[in-house]
C-alpha cells in the first residue's frame, strides 16, 4: 500500500508541474508572439496532438499492456511497436509533405512550418512511447523526469527563440527540442 500511495504522489506531483510550466509556456508564447504566429504555432501543435493521440495512442497501450506481462517476448512486442511507429510516421510525413506542396508558392511559410510539425511529431510520438516504457516498467520517478525535462526545455528554448525573433518557427523548435531532449537526457 506504501509503494502505491507513494507512486499515485510521485505522479500527481510530476503532472501537476508539467502543467504548471506547459501553462507558463503558453502565457509567454501568446505575449511574444502575434495573434497570427500563435495560430500558426497553436494549429501545428494542435496537428501533431491529434495525430499523436488518435494514431499513436495504441502504441502506448500496447507498451503498457505487455511490457508488464513477464510471459511476452519483450523484443518481439519492442520491435513491432518500433515498427509501427516508424510507419505512420513516414506515411504522415509523406502525406504532410505532399499536401503542403498543393498550395503553391503562397504556402512556402506554411511548408517550413509543416516540415517542424513533422519532426516533433516524430519526436513527441518517440518521448510518448518512452514516457509509456517508464510507466509499465513502474519507474515513476523516470517519468516524472521526463515529464518535468521535456516541460522545462520547451519552455526556455521556445521563450528564447521566439524573444530573438524566430517567432512561430522559434516556437515549434522548443517544442522539437524538448520532446527530443527529455527522451535522449532521461533514460
């Protein structure tokens, strides 16, 4: 019962402070950026969560479910996870690079943009079957870790990008660099 209490607080605490940053995240970003940069950062992201949680999903379910079970060929089930996530990735890169490319010139802004939405999907998809490894393997204070280091290093890269200049593309490189560096820093 100790380890249970112990592990429910050790998540709550790590939620609670990636919100509170994410929250801070967003504050910042709609001060510094224009009303039209921060539609284009808020629909990429938005992009991104709704292939991630609708596509990607399942991914993490199936981490959860067999990682856990001590019967299961965890190298089988790794490498068909792996698998899988590699596919819909190259097949949403391809349909995002393809249809950016249907607009014309007009849309050059938006290709630079589709082309970072599609390297943080490949990252955020990447940091959320790590952050699903961590919960099965019941390492809460890994994935707390990763919660609060993604969280963090999105929040300082994106602020400083964007306060240099880089505007929509600052922001979605923080957004990058923080789901990449929370999955390479904490293992």
């Amino acid at each position: 019962m100790q380890t249970i209490l112990k592990h429910i607080s050790i998540y709550f605490m790590a939620r609670v402070s990636a919100a509170v940053i994410n929250l801070l995240t967003t504050v910042l970003l709609t001060y510094l950026l224009t009303p039209a940069q921060y539609g284009k950062y808020a629909l990429v992201m938005a992009g991104i969560g709704f292939l991630s949680n609708v596509f990607f999903g399942w991914l993490g379910a199936s981490i959860v479910r067999y990682f856990s079970d001590e019967r299961c060929n965890l190298n089988a089930v790794a490498a068909a996870v792996i698998g899988g996530w590699f596919i819909l990735n190259s097949l949403f890169s391809l349909i995002a690079v393809g249809t950016s490319w249907l607009f014309g010139r007009e849309a050059s802004e938006w290709r630079y943009l589709v082309v970072w939405g599609i390297a943080i999907l490949w990252t955020q998809t990447w940091y959320d079957l790590c952050l699903e490894t961590h919960r099965s393997r019941l390492n809460p204070k890994q994935y707390a870790l990763m919660l609060f280091a993604r969280s963090f290093i999105s929040l300082v890269i994106s602020v400083s990008l964007v306060r240099s200049g880089l505007g929509t593309a600052g922001a979605l490189v923080g957004a990058f660099l923080g789901a990449a560096g929370a999955s390479v820093l904490i293992r």
